[in-house]
C-alpha cells in the first residue's frame, strides 16, 4: 500500500489508522532519513493505541516502553547498535515475543533477528513535489 502525505499531520492521521489496527506480537520495521517524519509517524501509531503520554525517539536509549495504551508499545531506535549482539543485552526477543507491539526504526542493522513475518514502512521525500510531500509505503513482509 502506497499513501502520499503532504503534511506532518497527514502523516501523524496515517500512523494513528496503523496503530488503531496493531494488534498484539506485530512487528513494524520504520525506515527513512533523517527529517523524514519517522517520529511523527511514530506518535501517530502510539495514539493509535491508546497511549497519551509523550513520545519521542529513543536514539540514546535504544529502547522506549509505553504501557498505558490498549496494547504494551515497545518503541526501538537502533540507528547506534554497532552489533546486532547488543540487542540480547536488552532483552530483544522478550520484546518481540511478547503480548506487545514492536516498533522498529532502522531495522536493516538487525535483519537477522527480525521474525519471519513484519511489516515495512517506508517513508521517502520527493522535494519536487513539495517541501512536505511524503511517499509512506507499508508492505507485509513473509521471510
């Protein structure tokens, strides 16, 4: 599925809808550039289940928990993992195994511990069809 955005909040309604419909032990895979509108994205799906507190991207952390909504939101930032190793070290296959939702922002530096069933999403610019113009992209994938 390929929806075009033209703004934040375009983008935020678009997360919100997928959140609405996570359901518990789903993975999400969230690639992008910088600037492209993951934690926007990002902030959509958590209102999409429920969770009213602030969110924000756990690049330094790695690893955020939201327990408040309707599901358990288990939010992770790997852009600073020099060795998918380091995901034991947090408890990664507790968090992908359990009764929550996973949310995976540059997933393709841990490919090899991702599940056999995810789903992508893709979010790309295209400054010549505007400033705020977004191609968000999600696709199931089946390994």
């Amino acid at each position: 599925m390929k929806i075009e955005s033209n703004s934040a909040e375009e983008t935020f309604a678009l997360g919100k809808q997928c959140g609405e419909k996570a359901a518990a032990g789903q993975v999400y895979c969230l690639y992008g550039d910088l600037g492209v509108g993951k934690t926007v994205f990002t902030k959509g799906f958590a209102a999409g289940l429920g969770i009213k507190e602030p969110v924000s991207s756990p690049t330094f952390t790695i690893l955020q928990v939201y327990d408040e909504g309707r599901l358990p939101f288990y939010h992770f930032d790997v852009y600073r993992i020099s060795d998918p190793e380091e995901m034991y070290e947090i408890g990664f296959e507790e968090y992908i195994e359990g009764e929550g939702v996973c949310f995976i922002e540059w997933a393709n530096l841990i490919e090899e511990l991702l599940p056999a069933q995810y789903t992508e999403i893709h979010i790309d610019k295209d400054l010549s069809k505007g400033f705020d113009y977004r191609l968000i992209t999600v696709e199931e994938v089946q390994r």
